[in-house]
C-alpha cells in the first residue's frame, strides 16, 4: 500500500485532496499540521487509512524523515509566496514523487528551475495542480489539440463569495495586488496592472455572465512555455459584483499604504468577514472558462471549455486527486518538474473527470 504524505492536510485544501484520495486509491494518508491538535478537526471517511501527525516544515529534520519515508508528497502547506524549496529539494534527494496546489509565480519559477535535478533522479514533480491553476490549464491543453495552430489563449475564472477561502488566502490576494506583472502578449512580454481591464465573461450556468479582470497567476508564464501561442490572457473574478469593486478600489490604494502589514491585515479580516455573510447567500462555488482561438485546417477557430463546481476547495482536491492517483498507479511518469497542462495528458484528465463524475463543457465557438 502505498503512502502519500499530504502536507497541510488538515486544512481545507489539504482535507478536500485526502478525501478524494481515499474515494479513488487505496493509499494510506499521513496528515500533517503545523501544530499539535488532539483531535484533528475533519470529517474524513475510512478513518483506518488515515494519521495524523504535526509537522513543522522549519522542522529539518523531522520533514525528512517524514519525506523519506513516504511514495509521494502531496504539498498543500500554503500559502506558497512565502514558501522555499526545501520539500521539492528533499523529494529529489530521497527519489520520491511530488505535487503541489501551488499557485505563485515566484515559487513557480523556482520549482521549474529543480527539472533537470527532478530527472536525474527519476522522480515526476508536478505543480500548480487543483482547480485554477489545475483543471483550468487541462482545460487549456484539451482546446489547444483541437486546433492545428494555436495563437491566442484567455483563461477566466469566478469564485462565488469566499470561495472557501479562509484569512490566509485573502490576505495573498490583497498582497498580490500591489506589483504590476509581466504577461505574454503578441508574442513579447509586456507589463499590466492587477484589476484592470474589466470585461464581462459567459460562465456555466447558475453564474453566467461576470465581470473578469488581469489577475497574476502562474498559468501567465507556465501555458507560453507548453504552448507555442502569441498571446495568454488570464483574468480573475468574484461574485457578487460588489467585491470585485471592493477588491478594484484596494488595488488602487497608495503603494505605501498597501505595504503596511497592518492594512493587509484589516483587509484580509473585513473581506473574510463579509464573505462568511454572504456566503450562506451565495454559495461558495467556483467557475472557468478557457478559450483558445487560432487555426483549423487554414481557417480561423476557436475552441472553449468551461467547468463550474458548487464548491472551490473541493473542486481544487479533486483536480489534485487525480493527477496523485494517476502518480500512484504509475500510469503518469515523466521525470522532472513540469507544470500540470505539461504533464497530464489529455485521456487521463478526461478519465479522472468522469470518475469524479465531474463535468467540462466544450466545442468550437465563434
């Protein structure tokens, strides 16, 4: 039996991976938390599969042994812009398989950077897995091979309320807003401001149409690098419409003001309380659409893919889940690093979503 050391799995993200695990393999699970808790605060099924144990990551010697001792590492111990490579460094050492729910640029760039060590030692590290990024870039990849050419790629995202976000999460998306991004446009890099650019995209039903603005995420980078396209557009978006306003006004704060910790602090804790309002209103479910325009046979197409979930953090487990299932079945091997849309082939994303019973909507458009 094979064991997987979910990092972070007694958070939301990390409970949501483990719960999916358990429906879809036959893995033993190791939880980890930062912090010593006597009764772990899950509602897991198949409780004999699973142990939970604390872990401090700063903890050198302990992550290690814990590493060492495990198939695969599933790492959900966010939030990433504040995270090194040090668990990704000692999967490589011990040859043993890694995932992630990352979703930085910065840590991104440096995972990449571990490929060739990841292929020296024979190991599949995959990154940027879950929902968006996940699913999203899967969905990406299934439009770009219905074309011959592929030239334009725009990848838009919803989040209902919270989305399930707690604190933490919150507290990233207000620090993302204070630095302009580079982003693949008509074939160079070129610079834009978070929230701008508003525009109004068609989700799947029940959310339908919604305001979408640029928003930095890894998939910016990750897609020109799996994709020979000339431009990537990736735009982010909440409902209801009055948070996004909220979150436009915030990204418009005077630079000093949004550097005090202090600030991020309160807006974090007022949007976290406002959305636990909300969100019994609303529902906290999640919705994409990628859209990828070029040619077919000479002539101009487009291929979309949309997806909805009524639920994020269980959407971004189930994006996880499959490709860790597929890790340990040993039917997805590629040694090195790579991001999800490069490594996850096609036919399997589209079996992991209908063992999940999990639906993406997709055909030419206009």
């Amino acid at each position: 039996m094979s064991q997987v050391l979910i990092l972070g799995g007694q958070g939301r993200i990390g409970q949501s991976v483990a719960a999916d695990l358990l429906a879809h393999t036959q893995a033993e699970l190791i939880l980890t938390r930062r912090t010593p808790q006597l009764s772990p605060q899950t509602n897991l099924p198949n409780q004999a599969r699973i142990h939970y144990q604390p872990l401090d990551l700063a903890d050198e010697q302990a992550l290690v042994e814990r590493i060492a001792a495990s198939q695969l590492v599933i790492h959900c111990a966010g939030p990433f812009r504040y995270r090194d490579m040090r668990v990704l460094k000692h999967c490589i050492d011990h040859g043993v398989n890694y995932v992630d729910v990352s979703d930085d640029r910065s840590f991104t760039q440096k995972a990449l950077q571990l490929r060739a060590a990841a292929q020296a030692a024979g190991i599949t590290a995959v990154i940027n897995t879950g929902v968006f990024p996940g699913i999203s870039n899967s969905m990406v990849r299934l439009g770009v091979e219905q074309l011959d050419v592929a030239e334009r790629i725009h990848l838009s995202y919803v989040v209902v309320g919270s989305g399930g976000a707690g604190v933490t999460v919150m507290r990233t998306t207000f620090l993302g807003l204070q630095h302009p991004f580079p982003v693949w446009i008509d074939g160079q890099w070129q610079t834009v401001k978070p929230y701008t650019a508003r525009e109004r995209v068609e989700f799947p039903q029940p959310y339908g149409q919604a305001a979408v603005y640029w928003f930095d995420m890894p998939e910016a980078f990750t897609l020109p690098e799996a994709f020979p396209v000339q431009t990537v557009i990736t735009k982010f978006g909440s409902i209801p419409d009055l948070y996004n306003h909220l979150t436009w006004m915030a990204a418009r704060f005077p630079a000093q003001l949004m550097r005090q910790p202090r600030m991020i602090e309160f807006l974090a804790k007022v949007s976290h309380q406002m959305t636990s309002v909300t969100d019994r209103v609303t529902g906290i479910g999640v919705a994409m659409r990628a859209e990828v325009r070029g040619l077919k046979q000479g002539q101009p197409a487009c291929y979309s893919a949309t997806f909805a979930h009524p639920h994020t953090a269980t959407a971004a487990g189930q994006g996880t889940g499959m490709v860790a299932q597929f890790l340990i079945t040993g039917e997805l091997s590629n040694p090195g690093v790579w991001s999800i849309e490069q490594a996850l082939p096609t036919p399997l994303f589209e079996r992991g979503l209908q063992e999940r019973q999990l639906t993406v909507e997709a055909g030419y458009c206009q």
